[in-house]
C-alpha cells in the first residue's frame, strides 16, 4: 500500500486549495505548470504547499481531504500553524 497525503495549497489570490496525492513534490509541480492540475488553478497560480499529513491509503485520504474542504477558513489557518 503506497503513502497518500492530503495536502494544503496556498494560491496567488491567498485562496487555499485542499487535495491528495502520493507524491506531494510532483503534484505542487503538475499544479503549478497547468498539466494534469485542478481547474481550480486555472486564473490563479499555485504557490507553495502549506499543510500536509499522511493518511492510511487512498480512502483514508480521501475522507480526511472531504473534512478539510468543510472547515471555514480559519479553521484551515488553525490547522496549517499547528
């Protein structure tokens, strides 16, 4: 079973944008070329990864990136100075 993260964003526009991935390095960089990205960056740049934790498989990710996307933003600001 391979290592899933769920990781944090920060974009151009200050916006956070909450993901998973196996490979946090490769998708920082998918992201900030437009190849294989979300659309959430197309009109607005990514600029570093912020947050990042280690999850169980690809599951486990998955619910954990689902509760991170609920949180307002100050809760994911909470999180990300933990």
């Amino acid at each position: 079973m391979s290592q899933w993260f769920v990781y944090m964003v920060r974009a151009s526009d200050d916006s956070l944008y909450t993901g998973i991935t196996t490979d946090l390095a490769r998708r920082l960089a998918e992201h900030q070329a437009g190849k294989a990205g979300a659309k959430y960056f197309r009109g607005r740049s990514a600029m570093a990864i912020v947050y990042r934790e280690t999850a169980n498989g690809r599951s486990a990710a998955s619910i954990r990136e689902a509760a991170i996307k609920k949180l307002s933003r100050e809760k994911k600001l909470e999180l990300i100075e933990k």
